[in-house]
C-alpha cells in the first residue's frame, strides 16, 4: 500500500471513531474518551487538521478535576453503562472536586498533553487559530502540571506517582506485579469476559481494588501519601512529564507567562530520575512502598530519553540496551514492551511483549531530540512496515509483525498519519 492509501485509510478509522469532538481508541471495547488515546490522536492529525486537533484535547480537558487532575476516561453518557467499570464505579459526579456535567474516571494518565500543544502550534498551517488555542489551553496544562508537583510527589524527590497500574498506560507491564502481588488478597470485584491479551486473573481484580480504595477516601492526596497501598515512581510518566515541562517553556511566552517555572520543573524532574531510577544501565521503575526498583527493563525505561538534556554517556547507554538483543537486536520489529530475555516477557499478553505503535513513536521522538537519525529512521520505516502488514491494531507480535488486540485502534492510525507526514517532508 502506498503512503497516500495508507493515509486515506487512517483518516477513514479516524472518522469512524469519532464521537462527537473525541475519539474514541478503538469501537466496542473501548468506546469512551482515554486520555492518552486522545492525546496521541491529537498529536497524530496536527500537521493535518489544527483545529480538529485542539478539538480532541479541549473535549479531554472539560473533564479535568479542579485540582488540576486530568482523568484517564471521559465517559460518554449515551453508552456508559455497558462499560465496566463505568461512571458508578469512580463516582466522580459526588466529588466537589469533579468537573460538573461531565462524569470521569478518578486516575490520571502520563502528561503528554503539553508536548501535543506544542506539537499542534509547531506545525499548524494558521498560526493565528493555534496560538488562540495555545493561550486558551495553557492554564489548564500548568494546573495539571501543579498537580502532580503537588499531590503526586510521594516520595518527596521531585517524581510524580502513579497510584494505579492504569495510570501508567501500560496497564499490564510485568514491573506492576511485584507492587500487586505484595497486596492482600482480595476479593473477586473485576468480573468480565476475557478478551485476547487480558486474561482473567487476581491482578484484574486488584486493579479495581484499588481503585475502589482511593474511591472510597474521597480521591484524598494525604491518604495517597500514607496509606495507599501502591505508589510507583515511573521512569516513562516522568520521561513525558519532563518532555512537558519543557514544551511549556516553548508556549509560555504564547501566554504571555514566564517559562521560568517550567525550566526549574524540568531540571527537578531530570534530577529526580538520575538520583532515584537510574540503575546504571537503564531506567527502571520504583516501588516506594518496597523500596525497590523493579527488576523487569521495559520499554518504559527509555521514556528518560524524551529529555534533551539528559547526559550523552547515558544516551548511549540507554541506546546500546534498546539495540541489543534484550530489545530491538532480537526481534522482528520494533520496539518490544519488555525485555526478550525477562522471564515475564510474553509475546501475546498486553505490554508483556508485543510492540505498540504510541511507545514506538515516543522512541523516534527521543532519537530525534538527540540527534540520532539512523535510529528515528529505522523507527518510523519499520512501525509504517506493521501497520501495512497488518493494519492499524492496537499491537502487534514483536516477532512476525501480526496484529493483536482491538482492530482499526485509533492512536495507530493517528500517529501513521505523523510518520507518513515525515516521509512527505523528507
């Protein structure tokens, strides 16, 4: 297929998947607003359609919380109850915090949202339409950002926590099991039909375990820092964290605001990830209630390299591991979700193994920002070689390229459209 079929493809299950200003990630199984799926998607149509762009992320952000929370799901009301778990669950609506009118999630997802503005200013055709919607969108971005340098810095180093393994957006990584297995057991609250590449399983029911819990303390900052159970400093949240702290500095001044505050936060965050979860090889992720970092190397690890300034010696060492046989030297395509050699690497299960479109583009995107052009290359030629192989899945096998999971997902066939728009530039 021909780049040119290839987009018009794209931008068909795109539109199919539209619902109302949002897109949905893929229809059926998921047929609400994530947040990390709309931010991609956002990122995906910039170069192509400016103002759609900011359509999806305003549409994200009317569900933001007035701590500066943005939540993982916007429900959209017409077919929330066939979800689970769905808005009676979170019970966002008896919140004072909650956004009125519109009923979320209680969790968050990684900040990717500053890097997409700045994506969507770069490269807008009507420079006037995006900067109005720079300055309308920056002061939810800064209390988002306030947010988690408040609340979300359990561990008082400078990183924010995730408090859930679906806050990573890589729900099902094997660096969570150590943090839930350490759990007590629990009773069986998460019931549905197994799809492929989730099986049913404790961890499932911990996760709303969990998520009940914080529920059930009024969504409290103080209790997340004393009592709650799972509290996880993650290098790739923190890696996109830093990458938008650092597009802040860039629409700052579109705001008529000082990009100071950004610049101290970025340098905060870099410290924090070089003192707390650097291993001497890569990064990994910390379980603060163990006091541990985690073991398992996953492509979360190189979520640091989104940073510009991060130090050349560890650039290139976090290079010489993605290269090697424990990610890329061994496999088919393109980037696997945890390292080959891993005794949880799987090459069926969500985040096990399989590779994603989303954290292949985050990785060309870190190439790019150090100058590591073969690198960003062979990343975009090899991630448009899966999607003409086998479509715009939410995985792929790491291995043979073949799809997995939902079809015609949404941030697959966004983020096509951004590397196909390379190519033209190229």
């Amino acid at each position: 297929m021909d780049d040119a079929a290839l987009g018009r493809e794209a931008w068909s299950v795109l539109d199919a998947n539209r619902s109302g200003a949002a897109t949905v990630p893929a229809p059926g199984l998921y047929p609400h607003q994530w947040n990390w799926d709309s931010t991609f998607v956002a990122i995906g149509v910039s170069r192509c359609d400016t103002r759609r762009a900011g359509a999806e992320l305003i549409s994200l952000l009317d569900g933001q919380w007035r701590t500066g929370m943005v939540p993982h799901i916007v429900f959209h009301q017409a077919r929330a109850d066939g979800y689970f778990p769905g808005p009676s669950v979170w019970c966002s609506q008896d919140h004072p915090d909650a956004p009125n009118g519109v009923l979320t999630s209680g969790l968050t997802q990684p900040p990717l949202h500053a890097l997409a503005v700045w994506w969507m200013w770069r490269h807008a055709t009507d420079r006037d339409e995006a900067e109005a919607l720079v300055r309308r969108l920056y002061p939810m971005l800064v209390a988002q950002h306030d947010y988690l340098a408040t609340t979300r810095d359990l561990g008082g180093g400078g990183l924010a926590s995730i408090v859930h393994p679906w806050e990573s957006g890589m729900d099902d990584s094997p660096v969570w099991d150590a943090p839930l297995d350490a759990l007590a057991p629990v009773s069986h609250a998460y019931r549905r039909e197994p799809v492929p590449g989730h099986p049913l399983d404790s961890h499932h029911d911990r996760y709303v375990w969990l998520a009940l819990r914080y529920r059930d303390s009024g969504y409290d900052g103080a209790y997340l820092r004393e009592d709650h159970p799972f509290a996880v400093e993650d290098p790739m949240f923190n890696g996109i964290w830093l990458a938008s702290c650092q597009a802040l500095t860039e629409l700052a001044p579109l705001a008529g605001a000082d990009p100071g505050p950004h610049r101290e936060a970025a340098e905060r965050i870099r410290a924090g990830l070089l003192e707390r979860l650097w291993s001497g090889e890569a990064f990994h992720a910390l379980d603060l209630r163990a006091g541990r970092l985690s073991p398992v190397c996953t492509v979360g690890g190189f979520g640091p390299m989104l940073d510009p300034g991060l130090p050349a010696d560890l650039v290139a060492k976090l290079v010489g591991v993605l290269e090697s046989a424990r990610f890329m030297g061994a496999a088919g395509y393109p980037v696997p979700s945890c390292e080959i050699r891993a005794a949880q690497f799987d090459r069926s299960r969500y985040w096990r193994g399989p590779s994603w479109v989303n954290t292949n583009w985050l990785l060309r995107r870190a190439a790019t920002v150090h100058g590591l052009t073969g690198l960003a290359g062979l990343l975009g030629a090899c991630t448009l070689r899966l999607v003409r192989q086998s479509g715009f899945r939410e995985c792929f096998d790491p291995f043979d390229g073949s799809g997995r999971g939902s079809r015609d997902f949404s941030w697959s066939a966004a983020l096509t459209l951004d590397l196909l728009a390379d190519n033209v530039d190229a």
